[in-house]
C-alpha cells in the first residue's frame, strides 16, 4: 500500500469526524469540509499547492495541511502542481455552521471597554501575537491524532457570539473546560511553543503551541506557564495549569486553534470528553 494510503487510512480511524473528501492517484483530503474545521491531505512527493491563491507548506512526503476560519464563505479552491508539468483543482465546498449566542455577565468592565492607560499595553501584546503567529514550524504533528489537554465541564463552545455584560463582542474562538485553579495542562500534540506569557491584559497566562504548518494550539488564563518560546514538547507534557487570569470570570482553559488566519474548532480533532463530562450551561 502506497504512503499516502496508509497516512490517510490512520487518519480515518484515529481522528473524529473525518470523511474522505477527494481522493484520486495524487491527492487525498480528509476532514470536515464546513466552517472552522482543519483539512490533512496527501499529495504526491514534491508537489506544490495552493489554496485560493495562497501557497501552503507541503512537507517532503507530500502531506500538507490547511483550514476554514469561523465565516469562511461556501467554497475554497484548491490547486497542486507537480514536478512533470500536471497539476489538479480542486473546488470545495465549505459546509455552513449555526453559532450559539452565549451571554457572559459579571466581568470586570475594564475587560469589556479596557481604560485608555491599558491601550499601550494591549497594543504591545499584540504585536507578540502577531510575531508568534508569523513563526513556521517544517514538521508535521498536527497529522497525528490530539488528546484533550485538561478535562472537566465543557462552559463554553467554538464559535459562539459572546455578549460580555450586554455588550455584543467578537465571537469565542476556542472551548472553554472548566476545572479547579492548578490543574495541569497538556500538550494536546507535539509542538514547539512559540509564546510563552505569564501576564497577558485579556489571556493572562498564554501559550502558543506550533504543531507544523502553522497548526497552532492556544492556551489562555492559565495560572503557571511552565515552558519557555522555542522549547519542544511532547504531547501529554505539562506546559501549565488551569487559572483565571486575564479575562475569565472563574478557573478554566481557554483552548484555541489557528492555522495562519483562520480559527479551527480544537473540539473537531478530539473525541468525546473522557469521563462522562456533560456540557454546562454559561460560560467563563
């Protein structure tokens, strides 16, 4: 059986929700085709490929990666070309997902209409973030299968518009798992951390976890930070512990993705909460 076939067919049995997408002698695609979902695919060795124009990183094997942000629109387009002077298009469609509203009260207000002394100070982190988010990571974890990295209710879903003490804000790009101040927190894959702070304004304690490809896990409002930037860690490593610093209203992680631009749903790599967890109602 040829590489391709068996990466993909792993893939098919270790992560959710995965359907085949195309497939065909020098492409296969596997991964929910819809709203705020990461696609894994396969090409043959030495292709280049595009996706609406943009180049994407395809490793030595041919495996490469890319994903659709929260409102991305009905279709993408993707093209690979190869060596001998052949390429494929492809047009995917991008299924539609509806967004609960969740109403979030009793924060601070200095997190809803930050004062104007914290507006240097917000503007400072983000440029850490952009930088962090500019990094590029050659290897290719984020094909293997994720692990939750902390357990516990589940207080707040991907996509969700939030309404921060009336106010309508930008929509919640994570899942949020609410557990006591202290848990630990772990790599859900192998990574290289690409930021690492104690102290955000919103996140308060934050870790970017590059998993290849610009497949980043984020980690907020975490108590401990116990990895520096640039350090390696394998999945299931403690990098932190759960907290309710930056803007939470009580103990619980904030787990995000990102690929390049676009959020990923962390919650479409991972499997059910282990322990029988149930989703609570409210949010932090």
């Amino acid at each position: 059986m040829k590489r391709t076939s068996v990466v993909l067919a792993v893939l098919l049995l270790v992560l959710p929700g995965l359907a085949a997408a195309e497939s065909g002698p020098n492409l296969e695609l596997q991964g929910p085709m819809k709203q705020g979902s990461l696609v894994i695919g396969m090409a043959a060795p030495g292709a280049r490929a595009t996706l609406d124009g943009a180049a994407l990183p395809v490793a030595e094997s041919g495996l490469f990666a890319f994903g659709f942000d929260r409102d991305h629109g009905p279709a993408a387009r993707l093209v690979l070309s190869y060596p001998d002077g052949t390429s494929i298009e492809r047009r995917l469609e991008v299924a539609p997902r509806e967004w609960a509203i969740q109403r979030i009260d009793g924060l601070p207000q200095k997190y809803v209409t930050p004062p104007p002394e914290t507006l240097a100070r917000i503007a400072k982190e983000r440029k850490l973030k952009t930088a962090a988010r500019a990094a590029r990571i050659g290897d290719t974890w984020f094909a293997q299968p994720f692990i939750w990295p902390a357990t516990g209710p589940i207080t707040g879903v991907f996509g969700s518009q939030r309404i921060y003490n009336g106010e309508p804000r930008r929509p919640h790009y994570g899942v949020d798992v609410a557990a006591p101040t202290g848990t630990p927190i772990v790599a859900p894959q192998a990574g290289v951390v690409t930021l690492a702070e104690a102290d955000m304004y919103f996140e308060g304690g934050l870790v970017f976890l590059d998993h290849g490809h610009g497949v980043t896990s984020v980690m907020m409002h975490m108590s401990r930070v116990d990895v520096e930037a640039g350090q390696r860690v394998e999945q299931g490593e403690t990098i932190g512990a759960i907290g309710a610093t930056g803007r939470a209203t009580g103990p619980h992680l904030h787990w995000g993705m990102f690929w390049r631009g676009a959020q990923i749903d962390p919650q479409t790599l991972v499997g059910p909460m282990p322990d029988g967890q149930a989703v609570a109602a409210g949010g932090n």
